[in-house]
C-alpha cells in the first residue's frame, strides 16, 4: 500500500511537471520552481533534470539581463518569474535583479513622462520640451534596446526632420521676398509647433511686418498723411490675425482619441451635449454632411458629426476663414446656443467643469469654443476708425511713410517702403508705390526674379514629394495578361517540379521547372528572369511557411507528392500599399482557415493593435484577427485617397502614450510610436511568431515611418508651392 501510494505521488509530480514544461515560452518557470522545492523523490530523474534546466536557463536570461542592464527584457522575466519568487535559489541574482528594476522603474517614468508631454504639446527639439527629452535620453544608463528609448529617439528624429523643413522653407521665403510665401510658410510653422524664438521665424515676422508697414502706408503717396482709418484698420487686421491663429491653435490641441472617447458615450452629461449642439451650428455648411440650419441637434446626430475625427478637427481650424468670407448664420445661431447656456448653468458653463465629468476633449473643444467667440466678437463688432483720432487730412507730425523713404540712411533712417523694398515683387501695389516715388526699377526686376527662382524651387521640391508618396501609394501590380489561371506544364524529365509562383490574390505571375535538388534561391534567380522582381525583393511562402533560401525544395516540402507546386511570392521591397495588401491577403488566409490565436506567439499584434500585452488578457474579447482586419482596411483606404488630387490637410503628430488602434485613430494618421516600438520588441523576442503577424507589424510600420511622414511632406511641400506661384 506503501509503495503504491508512492508510486501515484511520483507519477503526479512527473505529470504536474510535464504539464508546466509544456507551457509556451518554455516552460512555466515558477510552477516549475513551486514543484523542484517538493520534488522528494531521486535526484537523477530525466523529467527532473529537464525541469531544472529551464530554471537554470532562466536564470542565465535573468543574469544575461543585469549585465546587459536591459530592464525591458528584466521586467517580463521578472514578471514570468512571479516577480523574482522563482529566483529563491539565487537570493544574490534576485536582489541585484529587483534593484536594477527599481533604478528603470524611476527612470522610465520621468522618460515617459517627458515623451508625453514633449508628444501631446507637438513640440519639436528646438523646444525647451524637446531638449528635456533629449537630455534624458543621453543620461539613459540602460540598454537602448528598450522600447521607450527606440519611441523617443524616433519622436526627437522625426521632429527635428520636421523642423529642419520648415526652418529651410522659412529661410527660402524670407529670401524670396514673396510676401504670400512667408505667410505661408509662418502658418505651416506654427502648425508644426517650431519655436517661435528661433533665427529663421524671427526674421520671417519681421519680415511680413516690414511688408504690412509699407502696405498700410501706401495711401501716404495719394493723401500726404497716414489716416486714421488705415492705422485703425491695420490694427484691426492684426487683432484679426492673431484671433484666427488662436482658434487654429485651440483647433490643434484637442486629442483625437479623447473626442473619439467622448463619441462613444450612449448617454453623456447634459454640459457635453449643449457644447456638441453649438459645434454643430458652428461647422453647418463648412461639413457638407451637416444641413444649414442642422435638421436636429439631438446626440445621435452629433455622434455622425464627430465620426470622421481627422475631418472634424480640419473643419474646426478652417471656421475663422470660413467666417470671414461672410458666412455667419451658423456662428449667430451658435452664439444664442452659448447665451442660452450661459442663462441656465451659469458659472457651470466652463471648461473645468466639462473636466470634472472626465471630458478632456470637451474640455478641449470648451476652449476653442471660447477663442471662436473671441474671435467673433472682434470680427463683427463695427469700428469706427476715427474714433478717438485726428481729423482726417490734418497731420500733427511730418508723414512717417517719407522719412528717408528712399535714401539709405538719414536722421531718422530708412522709411517703411525702403524696409519691405524685397517684397516689391509680391504686390503690385508696393511696386506702383516704389515707381511713383522715385525707387529704382532695377529692384523691381531683381524682386520678381528671386521670386520666380523661389516659385521654381517650391515647384520642384513639391514635385518630388509627390513622385516619393505616389510611389509608396502603388499597389500589388497585375500579372501580365497572357498568364493563365492554371500551369499545364509539358512533359517532364524525372526529378523536375513544375512550379506556379503566384501573388497571395492567387494570379499566377510566373511559370518555372526546377528539381527537387535546386536551392531556393535558384528558384528565385528563375523568377527574376520573368521580371516579376529581383531576387533580392522575393519573399517564397508554401503552405504558410517562408521557404529559406539555403534549403532545397524537396527539404521544404516543394513538388513531393508530384503536382504542380504552388508558391505565393510577396515583395520585401514593396511599396507601403503592397505591404499593406500583403499583409491583409495573408490574414484572409488565415481566417478563412480558422487559425487559433495564441496570445504568447500573437503577442505583437495584440501591443500594435491594443497597446497592452497579452499577459493577463483573455485573447478571445479581443477579436485580435477582426481589429487587424479593421487597422489594415483603415490604412489601405488611407494609402487609396492619397492618389486622389482632393486630399486632406495632413501634418506630422505622435500620440503621447500607448493606444488602442481602430478605423478612426488611423484615419487621424497620429503616429502611435510606443505602439509600434512594443511590438517590434516582442515580435523580436518571439521564437515562433506566424507570418502573418510578422506581416501585420512591419506593414503598419511602413504606413507610419514612411507613408505618414512623407504625406505630411507632400502636403507641405505642395502649400509652399501655392504660395510661391501665387506671386509668380
């Protein structure tokens, strides 16, 4: 009885421990570690030496781990360890381990802080932001493969890329001296977030303000005196302006995710619905989706109107133009809506309060509302330009516009229209002007061929940009016409495998005969000889697996039952939309099959996809393979609408923290760079992670680190262009 008892108590040990060795990664390290402290039976039992292996290995992971000071790599050991429970043997290795995690714990977080604020302000490396972040960086004293590292590093060189851009095209207009250029290029600037202190926008400002000086006192030359009207209305303007940029920048700050948050709600607090009614009276007619009045303002409707977020936030920045062109029957209708708020919330009424009902966006959106009512205020209230002012045609000081307007110096120096004498070019008033009182007509000529060098430039530049996102936006090629669905080869020799190369759409592309005993890369090099693409961009699936070019195809299971051999070719070099339609057929593929999803060896999809891994996540709420299908739709529709020539206005942003990724966040084209960097971390780390996965992760980094950065280069590129022809 005895000796059967014990047999079954080792036959349970035995199980218990064949079951946790079977756990994926490995191995179960800290059941098997609980298990080892009971093992009472012989030392030299194979199952037992199995399982003292994993832990021994796993030790070696975390002691490779502390030297390489790599605390991403620490905290999943740790965490798969029972937070250093399996490292009891080791007390010296766990307690330097939990140290090492503590200084990267209190490290990470003023990173990531750092990040976060740097990314949702949108500022660039010329920042004070920026240079904080940066200067974490260089005082990181940890492995850089950490993903948070990668994150910043990619946020600081994407920014600087940015800034570096708009600095050139803010030294190239200023040296221009077209007027409409400069403007541009100071609008593009402040929508990028370069800091206003810098060299290139300093000399912009002054420059458009010696140009509005010599515009405003043109009149001098017919009147004799600069009136009141135009010092009044100059101001004026200027008040104008700095409203719009204020609204725009309001428009700017608010958190695409957040407004998405705040669309979902079946019910929301009665403050939110109020403040979504006024947006509505705000965009009818700018959102041609919108009626002018709206039919209705109940939350329904206001959920339609928010559905496109990127759209919405385009439409909110172009109201102030949109109001200065006469249309304001929908900003009177909004106006009572605040009025009528005002009367029944009172103090209520306010951003802090949309704040505490857990808004941020509302609270966003309450502050732009303010700028627009500012704004408004201004541009409807009715001046008068005397006011307060000499009667006109009395001048009570000598013409400041014909002090020394002309000469290179005097007692009071260079007049107004000597300043601004590089925009002459730009404005055929200054240049009437400029003639009328005597200025050489040699400047003129030597304005209006800097501006036309300029306007060529721009041109180019643009060009080239669009030739760059064209080519990333060409999808799959068609095979050639002449190829058949089927390969009906003739006759074979003995060892020859007929091989039909097809796309993952099924359309055969190329027709070979190779042997059995032929490496991959023959095969490729046959491929290449049909020009369907070189060697180096061929990637071979068959059955599901990547055929590796060393290996022969009777290795790898090509041509062994004595049919036609399928092979899917996919291109390593394609463009980010055949990545993207890669990507997609693949997945097809795999939910047509059925394919399990298995949280361990799927895991970079799910950080890409949901921004959490999959430790502690039941992987079946997730519907991983329908989000990837949703993300990648997203994306190729995106990729689709940048060969239209109606394109949205696109600008480079990075979302500040982990998110989840849907249909509208891609749409808003934000750069989720912790996202992509914790996937490409686990996928690394990954022993055995599917294609498809592989595929899903590097295709959404293209869409991310090229196409979305290079759409914003085109969109830029082509503003400047339109702003250098304009005075071309």
């Amino acid at each position: 009885t005895e000796a059967r008892a014990t047999h079954q108590h080792y036959t349970a040990l035995v199980a218990e421990l064949e079951k946790l060795l079977r756990k994926p990664g490995g191995g179960d390290v800290l059941g098997l570690s609980s298990a080892l402290a009971a093992w009472v039976f012989s030392d030299t039992d194979p199952v037992l030496a199995r399982a003292r292996a994993v832990i021994s290995d796993y030790e070696a992971s975390v002691r490779r781990a502390v030297e390489a000071r790599d605390g991403s790599a620490l905290q999943r050991l740790w965490i798969a360890g029972g937070s250093g429970r399996a490292l009891s043997s080791s007390v010296a290795l766990r307690d330097s381990a939990g140290s090492l995690l503590q200084r990267h714990s209190q490290a990470s977080s003023a990173l990531r802080r750092a990040f976060y604020e740097a990314a949702s302000a949108g500022v660039g490396t010329l920042s004070p932001k920026g240079q904080a972040l940066e200067r974490l960086l260089q005082e990181w004293d940890f492995a850089t493969s950490d993903s948070l590292v990668i994150a910043s590093t990619a946020y600081l060189r994407a920014q600087a890329a940015v800034e570096t851009w708009h600095l050139k095209s803010l030294r190239a207009s200023t040296a221009s001296g077209n007027a409409s250029a400069i403007t541009g290029a100071l609008r593009h600037a402040l929508a990028a977030a370069v800091p206003e202190d810098c060299p290139e926008f300093i000399a912009a400002q002054e420059a458009q303000a010696a140009f509005e000086a010599a515009l405003s006192g043109t009149g001098v030359l017919a009147l004799g005196t600069e009136t009141p009207h135009l010092r009044v209305a100059a101001a004026r303007n200027r008040a104008l302006d700095a409203g719009a940029a204020s609204v725009r920048q309001a428009a700017a700050a608010i958190d695409p995710k957040a407004l998405a948050e705040i669309k979902a709600l079946s019910r929301p607090h009665h403050i939110v619905h109020v403040l979504f009614e006024l947006l509505m009276h705000v965009l009818a007619g700018i959102d041609r989706s919108i009626e002018d009045p709206p039919r209705d303002t109940e939350w329904r409707s206001c959920q339609r109107m928010v559905s496109n977020t990127s759209a919405v936030l385009g439409h909110l920045e172009a109201v102030p133009d949109w109001l200065s062109s006469g249309h304001r029957t929908g900003i009177i209708r909004a106006c009572e809506v605040d009025a009528r708020a005002r009367r029944e919330m009172g103090e209520l009424w306010c951003a802090e309060q949309l704040r505490l009902q857990g808004a941020s966006a509302g609270a966003q959106l309450f502050k732009y509302v303010e700028a627009l009512m500012s704004f408004w205020a201004l541009l409807s209230s009715d001046v008068d330009p005397t006011a307060g002012t000499e009667q006109v045609g009395v001048p009570t000081a000598p013409p400041p516009f014909f002090d020394g307007a002309f000469s290179d110096g005097g007692d009071k120096g260079p007049g107004r229209l000597r300043r601004a004498s590089a925009h002459l070019g730009g404005s055929a008033l200054l240049a009437s002007s400029w003639v009328v009182g005597g200025g050489p007509i040699a400047d003129l000529n030597s304005c209006r061929q800097r501006i036309c060098e300029h306007a060529a430039s721009a041109r180019a530049a643009a060009a080239v940009a669009e030739a760059a996102l064209a080519s990333m936006s060409k999808s799959v090629r068609e095979p050639p016409r002449q190829s058949p669905d089927f390969f009906a080869p003739a006759e074979l020799e003995e060892g020859q495998v007929p091989v039909a190369v097809r796309l993952l759409s099924g359309a055969i592309v190329a027709q070979v005969v190779c042997r059995g005993s032929d490496t991959v890369a023959t095969l490729k090099g046959l491929i290449a000889e049909h020009g369907v693409c070189s060697v180096a961009e061929q990637r071979l699936l068959h059955d599901g697996c990547a055929l590796q070019d060393s290996g022969t195809l009777e290795a790898q299971g090509v041509g062994l039952d004595g049919m036609v051999a399928n092979v899917s070719l996919l291109r390593a070099g394609a463009s980010v939309a055949q990545q993207l339609d890669n990507a997609a057929d693949l997945l097809e593929a795999h939910m047509t099959r059925g394919g399990a999803v298995d949280k361990i060896i799927w895991e970079p999809a799910i950080y890409l996809a949901f921004g959490v891994g999959a430790a502690g996540t039941n992987v079946k709420r997730l519907h991983v393979p329908q989000r990837m299908a949703e993300i990648l739709g997203a994306a190729r529709a995106t990729v689709a609408e940048s060969r239209s020539e109606q394109q949205d206005p696109c600008v480079l942003r990075f979302c500040p923290d982990v998110v989840e990724l849907g249909e509208n966040m891609v749409q808003t084209m934000a750069v989720p760079q912790l996202n992509l960097e914790l996937a490409r971390h686990a996928k690394a780390s990954a022993e055995h992670c599917p294609e498809v996965v592989h595929e899903f992760v590097d295709a959404m980094g293209a869409f991310y680190e090229e196409f979305v950065p290079q759409r914003a280069a085109a969109f830029a590129a082509r503003a400047a262009w339109k702003n250098a022809r304009a005075a071309s």
